[in-house]
C-alpha cells in the first residue's frame, strides 16, 4: 500500500516554507515592536529589529509590515533611552 500526498490545486497555491515563516516574522516583528512601546521594551525592541531584518533577509513578501516593525523596535529603544534620561536611572516605571 502507497500512501502519497494530495497534489495542490495549482502551483500558485503553494508557498515555499521560507516565505511563510518570512511573513510571520514580519508580523510577530510589527506586533512585538507595538507592544514594547507599552511594556517591556527593553527585551521586545531587540527581538522586533532582529524579526524585522531576519524577515528582510529572507524576502517576505509583507515588506512594510517588517519595516514598520523595524521601526517600531528602533523607537522602543529610544522611548527606553529618553525615559532613563529623564528619571536618571537605568529602567523606567509610570
């Protein structure tokens, strides 16, 4: 007995997995980078530039969406480095 996969639809249809996981990147970078304007900064800044630019690397087709993200996790830097400034401190609270 052969067990074989369904054929896709057409060649259209079908992603290469290295895409996806661009554009996921891209998302999880935009979102991440929105959050840490909030919260958490100081740890989800770096994780959205690092999304951002592994997505741009591999091509993702949701270009905007890792630039956005990029920017995003460069601002969550610097709201982190303007709020030291002005508490004097090394984190910052409400």
């Amino acid at each position: 007995m052969q067990l074989t996969a369904p054929a896709p639809s057409s060649a259209a249809d079908v992603k290469p997995t290295g895409r996806r996981d661009a554009d996921g990147m891209a998302v999880a970078s935009f979102i991440l980078g929105l959050v840490g304007l909030l919260v958490l900064n100081v740890f989800l800044g770096p994780i959205a530039i690092a999304l951002a630019v592994a997505a741009l690397w591999r091509g993702t087709a949701r270009r905007g969406r890792a630039l956005l993200g990029l920017g995003l996790g460069i601002a969550d830097l610097l709201v982190l480095v303007a709020f030291m400034q002005i508490d004097s401190t090394l984190s910052w609270s409400f």
